[in-house]
C-alpha cells in the first residue's frame, strides 16, 4: 500500500506543484531564511547590527562544552521534558480513553471543548493564573484551608513542581488530541473480541489498545517534549530563581545580554541534541508503533 | 460443550422493547440460526448470551448454569464479528493464541493447540501472516479459529458470512457446517438470509419485533408456519384471507380453500391460508384428477423465465398469485393466457389472523 502511495505521488507531482507551492515558499521566507541567519550569526563573534567589528569564531559552540553550567541547564531541561511528558500521559491518555471509547454525543462534545480550551486562552494569561492560584494565600491555599480541618501552608509558587504543573496544563491536549485520533479509530468490535476470549480489561488494554494507539501517543510525545525542553515562559513566570533553564537561558542571550551569537548557538546545540534523541528513539518507537 | 436456554428473556433500551419474553432451548452440539429482519432483536440476542449486554429480566443458562450477571469474559463462549475483529497489530498466529494466551497457558501447549486451530480452517501455513494480508474469506477462517481455540462451551456467530461475495459465502457455509460437525460445538448463528438459516442449520427461530415468532427445525418452520410473517419470511408464500370454516377458509367471493395443516380454529373467525408457490400446478383446462384440490381460477399479468424454473404471477379478484413450475419443456404458458390453479390441501396451512 505504502508503494502505491509513493508512485502515485510521484506521477501526480507536476500537477501537485499549484497545491505544494504556497506552503514551501512560505516555510522557505519563514522558517528557513531567519534560520539560516541564526546559523550565520551563530559564528560571529559580535552581532553585524551593533556596529562594532566582527568576525568569524566557533567560540559560541566551544563555550558550550567548556562551561558545565550549560550541560548541567540541557540536562534539568532534558528531564523537565521527559517528566511533563510523561505526566501529560498518565494525565492525557486516559481522558483521550474516555473521550473515544465511553461518552456519546453531547457529553462527548462538552468535555472535548474543555480539553481545547486553553488552546484558546492566551499563554501569558494561562501561567499568571496559575501565579494566582499556586501562591501563599492564593486560591489553593485559600481553598483547600476553607475545607480542611487543621492549618495548612500552600506555597507552590517559585518551584519545580510549579513550572511542572504550569507546563502539563499547556501541553496536555496535544497528548490528549493525538491519542485521542488513533484510539477513535480503534473498531469497538476488536475490544469485544478480546473480552469475549476471556481477556481482562487490563490485559486488553496492554496487548490492543496500547499497541494500536501507539502512533498517537508517539505524535503526543513528540509534540510535547521538544517545545518543553526549550521552554522559557513557564520556567520564568513560575519558577522563579529555581525556574532557570536551558530555555530560559537562551532568552536571556537575545533580550537581556543581547549577546545573540551565543543565544544562536546554543539554540543550534538545543536542536542537534533534540534531533539525536528523535533519531535514536524512533527505531524503537516504530517497532512499538 | 453445552446447551444453551434461555428463559423469559426481556430487555429494552429505554422505550423501545428490543427483546420481549422470549425462551429458546439450544440443544447441546446442535447449529442453531437465529433469524429476522434487522431490528428484529437477533442481535440483542446474541449479545445477550455472550454477555455485552445485561437482560432487564429473565435467566440465562450454559450448561445448565445461570449466567445472566457474569460478564463476557468469564462465559468461556467463542464469538466471531461480522466485520472479523481480528487485532491488526497482531500476527494470524497471535490472533488465534490470544484467547490462550490471557490464560496463562505454556508457550508450547499454544503453539500445537494454535497449528491444530489453524489446520482445522484449512490455514495452516499463514500463521505468520498479518491479517491485511488475508482475503476476507481467510480472515473469516482465522476469526473462526480464534473463536474455538479457547474450546469454548457456545460459538456465537454474527452474520458471519455478511461481508462475502455469494460464491465464497457458499463455500464458507458447507466449510463452517464441516468444522461445527467436527468439534460437535453448540452453534447460535444470526443471520438474515433465509436461505442460509434454511441450509445450514438443524434448528431456527424468527424473532420480530423482540418476539420469538416461531421455532423448530427448517422443514418444519417452512411446511408448516404459524404465521403470515412466518410463511413469508422464510420462503415465499401466497396468503388468501378469508373467514375460517374450521378445516379451511371461505374467501370473499365464496370459494372454499381447504387446509390439511394448521391451526385449530373457530368457524367464523378471520383467518389466512398459506401455500409455496411451488405447490401450485397451473393449467389451461379445468378438467381435474383429483376432486380434493383447491382450485382457482385466474389470468396470467405475468411470466419469469429463469432457467430450470418459471414464475408465473396469476391475477385473481384483486390479488397476484405467485406460481413457481420446474421447466419441464411442455408447458409453456403466456402472458395474458385464462388458468386454472391447483394444489392440494395437504399443501395448504391455515394460520389465525394477525
């Protein structure tokens, strides 16, 4: 099938070319032509714009190995990603379940929107909310010492586990929305075959429903854990002095040091680093999958 | 293996009643076809027995023992899905293991018990085959050996043989009958093909509206219905209505149909005679044989030539008459043509008015 595919396109791409045409220019003007200044500034020793002499140097790059703080920052940023990853699944897969498999309707509909809601809602506004209930005396706080008994303090405000849920809210319904799309396509027949051959739902859920929902939560992932290792608005906003990253560091080198070739080439080691470990994990995902 | 009964079996989705009192005894080891138009609650049925659905009341019983409340995976049944459900994710052989293998058997035990499966629908070789690969007649077999491996007490079939072309449907129902036979398996299959719950089982019931119609073995259903949806249902049937005389009708305009078969009615109460239009021998002249025979009278609208057979539609007083006659190559009658009709009342079943 994959074949026919592949030759059917490659006999219609003249005729394809009016449709590919609009999208490649725009990805060429967009995406391509800053990048490849940001390779360009990425061996300069000083950015042309300020006037000052400038000249080509791999400095950028080398500072990155002989500096442990950047590595030690990749690494935190690494492992932000792998865990918001990770809780967007246990968080995500069973809503996306829940969504395909048990509600109809319009029960179905009203929870889907929930999910797509903060798509709607401005990023800065999202995180400022959280600000506003994971603080000392913020709603949290206020809340869960109305209902409880005996005193508590709630101080999430500036810490890890802040900057975790602030970017778990973000990005979870992209865990939700892909899973979502392969377990929709999932015949209700297949589980029913299963039980009726004596399969728990456990069991079902180990050797059918994960297997074949695999490419959904693959997507999910990789959807997820590239933005959050470069992430720097949530580690900010709700880390505070623990929310430095690799991100955040970045940013720092284009708006406040305003030292732009060492912001260019640690975003270039960012996307080398991420690109290995997409390419190392796939072999192994698509076998999955 | 075990029979399989069903008692005062009622369920309805909120107002709509999709099964209404019903019992049927499945006979150990018997091939049994559930049968109806679509609504008609087979289907309910057969869920019901598996075990996806719960009954609003009744009882239902495997070997003997009552499973109404135990869920679907404990019922130890084999089912095999219209649309073959086989898992894509999965080789045919993991497919058919799968049932062994939520189990807990040993690898080995699965590997011959699943060969021996595989063998048995004549796919031995395919085993590492995914299920994309198969024809939809091959992933019916695997399907089906899915479903006995596990050594099931029931084979519960939904329209299995829906989804085939004619010619591998046929095939597959000599093939499903062989292997039935061989395992001596109880078989509930839903279908609504007459001719495929006329040819392959050895027991069937009508359902219609959540309602067992009637029941009984193929030849008994078809020579002997107990009701016009019946008659009409399974097989073709002409129905004159009239008053009853006790052993027969009167129809409106005064002519006697005598019954040899049937109800026991009431003089004068509103009733229906049935008769298979291959019953009917149909003539140009009135000279008759036998004094016995219900005889009618009527002009041909309409002729169909079909090869080893012809049917004739006959108009008589409002009402088409449906006559089917095996090409003998002597009578040869046309369109327009005055005939007489003829059928014995042996022929003839008598059914209360619905």
């Amino acid at each position: 099938m994959a074949g026919q595919v592949a030759s059917g396109s490659r006999s219609g791409l003249r005729s394809a070319l009016p449709l590919l045409l609009p999208a490649y220019l725009w990805l060429t003007v967009a995406i391509f032509l800053p990048l490849s200044a940001m390779v360009f500034f990425s061996f300069m020793t000083e950015l042309p714009l300020s006037g000052k002499a400038w000249a080509f140097t791999l400095e950028n790059y080398t500072t990155f190995f002989s500096q442990g703080l950047y590595w030690t920052l990749l690494l935190a940023s690494l492992r932000l990603g792998l865990e918001v990853t990770l809780w967007c699944v246990f968080i995500g897969y069973p809503a996306a379940y829940v969504l395909a498999k048990v509600l109809k309707g319009r029960s179905r509909e009203a929870i889907f929107l929930l999910v797509i809601l903060p798509f709607w809602s401005n990023g800065l506004v999202r995180i400022f909310s959280w600000a506003m209930v994971l603080r000392e005396g913020g709603i949290l706080d206020t809340a869960l010492n109305a209902v409880l008994p005996f005193k508590i303090n709630i101080d999430l405000m500036y810490s890890y586990p802040a900057v975790i849920i602030g970017l778990v809210h973000s990005y979870v319904p992209y865990m939700v929305l892909t899973c979502y799309l392969t377990l929709q396509a999932i015949d209700d027949s297949l589980i029913e075959a299963g039980r009726s051959l004596g399969a728990s739902r456990l069991q079902m859920l180990r050797w059918v429903i994960i297997p074949l929902s695999m490419p959904g939560l693959v997507a999910g992932a990789a959807l997820i854990f590239v933005p959050v290792v470069g992430s720097f608005m949530e580690p900010r906003i709700l880390g505070g002095r623990t929310g430095t990253f690799y991100g955040t560091v970045i940013e720092d080198q284009f708006v406040a040091v305003f030292n732009w070739p060492l912001g260019a080439a640690l975003s270039f080691i960012l996307l080398a680093v991420v690109l290995v470990i997409l390419a190392l994990a796939s072999p192994v995902l698509r076998r999955a999958a | 293996m075990a029979g399989v009964q069903v008692s005062n079996l009622s369920r309805s989705f909120g107002a709509h009643k999709a099964l209404d009192d019903v019992s049927i005894d499945f006979a150990d080891g018997g091939f049994y076809a559930l049968l109806g138009p679509s609504g008609s609650g087979k289907t309910t049925l057969l869920r019901q027995i598996a075990g996806f659905d719960f009954p609003d009341s009744g009882r239902i019983a495997i070997g003997g023992e009552s499973v109404e409340r135990v869920p679907v995976e404990k019922r130890r049944i084999g089912m095999v899905f219209q649309n073959y459900a086989l898992f894509p994710n999965m080789s045919v052989a993991d497919n058919v293991a799968f049932g062994l293998s939520v189990r807990g058997e040993a690898k080995a035990i699965i590997a011959s018990e699943v060969q021996r499966a595989l063998d048995l629908v004549q796919l031995g070789k395919l085993g590492g085959r995914r299920p994309h690969q198969l024809s939809g007649g091959q992933r019916q077999r695997v399907a089906l050996a899915r479903a006995i491996v596990t050594k099931p007490r029931v084979l519960l079939l939904d329209e299995p043989l829906g989804a085939l072309d004619k010619a591998l449907r046929v095939d597959m129902q000599i093939e499903l009958k062989r292997i039935q036979r061989e395992i001596g398996i109880t078989t509930i299959f839903v279908t609504h093909d007459q001719e495929e719950a006329l040819t392959m089982s050895d027991r069937i019931g009508i359902l219609r509206d959540g309602r067992l119609v009637q029941e009984g073995p193929p030849e008994e259903i078809y020579d002997r219905p107990k009701s016009e949806f019946a008659a009409t249902f399974l097989g073709d049937a002409n129905i004159l209505r009239g008053d009853t005389t006790g052993t027969g009708i009167r129809l409106v305009d005064g002519t006697a149909i005598a019954a040899g078969a049937g109800a026991t009615l009431a003089a004068g109460a509103k009733a229906s005679c049935a008769v298979r239009p291959e019953r009917i021998r149909i003539a140009t002249d009135s000279g008759t044989s036998d004094p016995n025979a219900n005889v009618l009278r009527g002009q041909i609208s309409k002729r169909i030539f079909a090869g080893n057979n012809s049917t004739y539609f006959v108009e008589r007083d409002g009402q088409t008459l449906k006559v089917i006659v095996q090409n003998t190559g002597i009578e040869r009658l046309a369109e327009g043509q005055e005939v007489v009709l003829r059928w014995s009342p042996e022929s003839t079943v008598l059914i209360a008015a619905n």
